[in-house]
C-alpha cells in the first residue's frame, strides 16, 4: 500500500460508531490497509446491515459499547490504547432528534465529551478525528458554500448537538491539546452521505431501496428538496488523509475541515430517486406531502477549498456514479453477491479513480 494511506498498517485504530453505516465502511477500509481495528459502539441493529453482511466481527475487534457511560469508554482505550481513533458513534437522525431530543444531545454531546476526556488520559493516542455533520453551521440560506470559520448552531436538535459537539472539541483543542506534543486532532463535517449497507430510516436511499424490494411506489415527501450527495467513500478518504497528516504533522493539520461535493453535484430529492430506478430496471414515485412532518432544513452546501489546498483531498465520483454504484450495491447484495467482495471491489476503485 503507498503512502499516505500505507501509514495504517498495523497501527491500532478505534472507530466508535463501526456497526453503523459510515463506521462499517470505515473499519472495513481500515482492515483492508492493514490497521488492527477495534470498534465500540451498539450491536447492529438488523441482520442485512453493513456489519452484519461484511461479518465484520471477525475482521476487526468489536465491543458492544455505551458512548454515554464515560467508565465504559475510559476503560475500553486504556485496553485497546489505539494510536488513531475516529469517533462516529452518534444518534445521526434529524426526525429521530425531534422525538427524542435529550438522547441525541447525551449521545452526540456527551458521548464527544467522554472520548475527548477519556483521550486526555490516554498518551497512546496520536490522532484523533472527530467526526460532527454539514448541520454543525447555522444555516442561513445561503447559495454559497460554507467555510470552517462559519457560525455554528443547529435550529433542529440534531443539528444544535452536533454544533455543541462541534465546540466542545475546540475547547478541548484550546485547553487540553494545543501543548501536547505529537498529538493532533481534528473536526470534520460532511453531510448526506449515501452508499451501500444503509438501512437506516428516514433515510432517502433506503427508503428507496425498501421501496423498489417490496415492489411499492418510492413516497417522496420534498422532492424537489436538493442536497450535496457523496458516495460514503468520498468523506471517508478525507478522513483517512486528514489522520495520515495529522500523524505526520500535528500541528500543521489541526483544525476543522469540510469534505463535501463540487457544487455542480447538487441535485433533488426525487433526481436521486429516477436514478436509483433506472439502475434496479423497475420502480414508480409517489409524492405524498405530510404536513405534520417536522420543518426541513433548506440548502445548505459546503466549500471545501480548505480540504483541497491543505490536504489535496478533491472528490472522485460524480452524481451519477454514486448513485449508480450505491444501487449497484444493494442489487448485486440482493441478486446474491458476496458483499464483502463488493465493499473490497468499490474501495479498490474508488482508491484507484482519479479526482
Ligand atoms: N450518514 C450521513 O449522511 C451523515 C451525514 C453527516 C454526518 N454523519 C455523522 O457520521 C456519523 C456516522 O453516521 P452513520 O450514518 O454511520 O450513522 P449510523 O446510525 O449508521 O451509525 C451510528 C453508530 O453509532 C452507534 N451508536 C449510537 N448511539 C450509541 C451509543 N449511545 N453508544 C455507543 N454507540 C452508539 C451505533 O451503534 C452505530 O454504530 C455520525 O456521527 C453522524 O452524525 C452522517
């Protein structure tokens, strides 16, 4: 493996937050790189997901988790005493944070808090990433992209936890890490992030995909809603480039960074539905507006010129190769593909594309 993603080789990586989508993606790609990764969070929620098909339990080293319980995360990186830690594990659901606020704010605020403090007392760790959402900024509507050094804040609960999450890291970064030598940590947010394994609710791909298995129409409820979609593997490779420079040089690459799509990738709700369609071969729409849905967030799109000129990280796969990858996935899984081959086939390519 070249450099800089061959510096994982035998390292110890915790990823909290693996038996989700975005964490399964992440440990697998890890695996493959050579790192020994050990994981914590919850057990995977259903058989189909990603976890659950890679059999990534006998790849990497699980731990069913509690972020919540700081003795529990203390006492897990005191054993495993990772040199890299990507901290995923959250409540990621904005219709979920509106039923039940307090969880997502425990999860998402507290849970920052207990890694963040468990690494204070943890001189393995080299790298730290901590991984928050495009929500972070306070959005204001605007056309143009917004940069790290926006405001934050979050009208949704989800979005406010994830802005709190986001400042909580700054004041450890201030207090705690500025002097620590050899150690670096970062902030990242991206957003809509859509690949294979996802089975999550309230999510546009798998309700799609539910959809086009059981042979009913997809229900869009805003769909000429747009949003900046990424493959999983886009902010993925940003964060694995982050950490491999955040080794090499903390102080240089400390800091908070956007990893997002050109702009020219925007596009609408019910475009990404058509699309995904026209990959499985079959499939209607249906638009069925609900007035009592919770109020969602306008545009709200990312400038990465941070990411491009300080990392030269630049996203590889346009719309219509993520879209069609991501129902690849999920046809070829359901038509009886090895799903591991898959994963391993589309991070090969994805390793091997050009930006
Ligand atoms: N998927 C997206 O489009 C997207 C966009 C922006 C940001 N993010 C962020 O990326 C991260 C991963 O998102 P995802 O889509 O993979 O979510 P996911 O729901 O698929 O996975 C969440 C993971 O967190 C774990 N977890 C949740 N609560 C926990 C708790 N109390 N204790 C221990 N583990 C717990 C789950 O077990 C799971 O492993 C999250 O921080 C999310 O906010 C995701």
């Amino acid at each position: 493996m070249t450099p800089p993603l061959g510096i994982f080789r035998n390292k110890r990586v915790l990823v909290t937050g693996d038996t989700g989508f975005k964490g399964s993606w992440l440990a697998y790609w890890l695996h493959y790189l050579g790192a020994n990764v050990h994981g914590f969070s919850h057990p995977p929620e259903r058989d189909c997901d990603h976890f659950n098909v890679l059999g990534l339990a006998r790849h990497i080293h699980h731990t069913d988790g509690e972020i919540r319980d700081y003795s529990q995360v203390r006492e897990f990186m005191e054993t495993t005493r990772p040199e890299f830690i990507f901290h995923l594990a959250a409540q990621p659901l904005v219709r979920k944070s509106f039923r039940e606020p307090k969880l997502t704010m425990d999860t998402n605020i507290g849970g920052t808090v207990n890694v963040l403090e468990a690494v204070r007392f943890t001189p393995s760790v080299k790298v730290l990433v901590t991984i928050t959402s495009d929500k972070c900024y306070r959005n204001k509507e605007w056309c143009w992209g917004y940069r790290e050094s926006d405001e934050l804040g979050g009208k949704d609960p989800y979005s406010a936890s994830k802005a709190a999450a986001e400042i909580v890291y700054s004041a450890y970064q201030d207090s705690f890490f500025a002097g620590r030598p050899q150690f670096g940590a970062a902030s990242v947010r991206a957003g809509n992030v859509i690949g294979g394994g996802d089975w999550s609710t309230d999510r546009i791909v798998p309700d799609c995909i539910r959809a086009l298995q059981s042979g009913k129409p997809i229900v869009l409820r805003n769909p000429q809603a747009t949003r900046p979609w990424q493959h999983v593997l886009e902010p993925l490779s940003g964060y694995l480039l982050l950490a491999s420079r955040l080794y090499e040089d903390p102080a240089q690459f400390r800091g908070s960074y956007n990893f997002g799509p050109d702009s020219r990738e925007i596009h609408t709700v019910e475009e990404v539905a058509r699309a995904l369609i026209s990959v499985w071969g079959s499939g209607g729409i249906k638009i069925a507006r609900n007035e009592s849905d919770p109020p969602e967030a306008g545009l709200l799109h990312l400038n990465c010129d941070k990411a491009h000129h300080a990392l030269g990280w630049y996203p590889r796969w346009n719309f219509a190769k993520t879209v069609e990858r991501t129902a690849q996935w999920y046809k070829s899984v359901k038509e009886g593909t090895d799903a591991v081959a898959l994963t391993r086939r589309q991070i090969i390519e994805y390793m091997e594309s050009s930006p």
